[in-house]
C-alpha cells in the first residue's frame, strides 16, 4: 500500500498490437483527491527517456523499464497498469467472452472490438502481459478485488462514451478521417479532427489536472498527428485505470479476461 505521502499512480498504455506499430505511454498521480497528468509520450523509448535521460532502442517493450520511468516521474510505483491491448490469463487466438459482451454492450454506439488473432497481438501480446506479470501486476478480471498491482484490459472507445455520455463512439481517429468525413477536404478533416481532441481534453480535464498535451494549433498532415492521438488514448486509458482503483469501473468478460470501462 503506498504510504501517505506518496500518490496513487496510473500507467496507461495505448498498445500497439504489432512490433511496428506506434504506442502511446501516459502516467496518471493522485494525491489528496486530484489526479493530474504527469507525461504522456508517444512511444516506449521517448516515455523511458522522459524519465531517465536514456533510450531503449526495443521494438519490444521493457516492463521493468517502463515501472521505474513511471517511478522516476510520479513519485511512486504504478498501482495500475491499463493497457488498451487483449490479455487473458489463457492461451486465445480469436474473440473472447470479453470481447463479445464489449459488442453487446457497446455495438450500438459503433464501439465493438477488434477481433484478435494469433498473430495480433500474439506474442508481442504475451511478451507484454508476462512482463508486467513478472514484476508482481496481476491480470483483473470478473470477480477481482480492487486492490493495488493490478494490470487491467481497457478501450478507451467506450470509456469516452461513459466519459463523454455519448450515444456512439467518438470520432477521433485520423485514419478513420475520411470514414467520418468523406466529402471533405484534407484540412477540413484536421480541423474536425482538432475540434474533437479538444472536447476530449476538456472532459478529461474535469477529473483530471495539467491536462495539456501541447497540441499544436496546425497540422500540415493527417499521418502528423497519429503521435498525439497516441498519447490521447493512453491518457484515457490511464484514467480508467485509475477508475478500475477507485471502484468506479466494471468488467466485461469472465473470469479469464475482462475488459474494464468506467461507469
């Protein structure tokens, strides 16, 4: 249990399922009832460096690594981990009963999961899992208590909804763009895209403190901005980490894997 002087602190983690994929790292500190934002960076290596000064240069993530830079910055060792990313405490290859109750639930606001496979995230997925495993984090799912070292499943999709009380998922997503708005132009859809990320912010910034992720004011293009997207989910997900510690969060799935979303 951390002692009285010390905050509560919240590693969220916007997974990417690949090794050549692009990850967002955020930390969450609450002391005295407030949380605020400590860093949020748009890779393993620059979260890592934040921290200590030093690169790691991995395709795969360190979990050791990555405990002691959210040490070194927030003052504390995580008590969550939530990571937008499937895990199970079995060996899966496809759709889990958290993945099917997640649809269920949230299919009518456009919010359904990816489906996994073996290869995605496979054992980039495993690798991940394990190391925080190792390090004493144990996987929540149904039927987990709320207790401290506890690596949590999240979707930061339908926890905007309940953060946002939405009726469908928000549309924020630069390479879904011209999905959302296919007869405008490019510029146009970065404005749009802008105007989303800044009613995101401001939601968050009621619960939590130095809500600020340096968004510039311009993008000359649309690939440009995947980096803060990144960082915005994994502060979303570090939030509903600490929603999960709080007792404010509820699981869909069983007992092997659980999806955790704010209530």
């Amino acid at each position: 249990m951390n002692n009285v002087d010390q905050p509560s602190v919240f590693l969220g983690i916007d997974a990417a399922w690949t090794e050549s994929g692009s990850t967002g790292i955020a930390v969450i500190a609450r002391n005295g009832g407030r949380a605020r934002l400590v860093a949020a960076e748009p890779s393993y290596d620059e979260f890592v460096h934040r921290a200590f000064g030093e690169s790691v240069k991995k395709n795969r993530p360190d979990a050791a690594a990555l405990v002691g830079a959210a040490h070194k910055l927030a003052g504390a060792e995580p008590d969550v981990i939530a990571i937008d990313m499937p895990m199970s405490k079995v060996e899966f290859s496809a759709r889990r009963e958290s993945d099917r109750q997640i649809s269920k639930a949230f299919g009518g606001f456009k919010a359904s999961t990816h489906s996994p496979s073996r290869e995605r995230p496979g054992a980039l997925g495993r690798h991940i899992a394990e190391g925080f495993s190792s390090l004493g984090f144990t996987l929540a799912t149904k039927g987990s208590r709320h207790s401290s070292h506890a690596l949590v499943e999240v979707y930061p999709h339908t926890a905007l909804i309940r953060l946002m009380r939405c009726d469908e998922r928000r549309k924020y997503k630069a390479q879904k763009s011209t999905k959302y708005w296919k007869d405008r132009t490019v510029a146009e859809r970065i404005d749009l895209l802008l105007r989303e990320w800044h009613l995101i912010v401001t939601a968050l910034s009621i619960e939590i403190d130095d809500m600020s992720l340096n968004l510039p004011e311009r993008f000359l293009s649309l690939s440009s901005m995947k980096a803060y997207e990144d960082r915005l989910d994994a502060v979303v997900s570090a939030w509903a980490g600490m929603k999960f510690f709080l007792g404010e969060a509820e699981p869909f799935g069983d007992s092997n894997s659980a999806i955790w979303v704010p209530i």
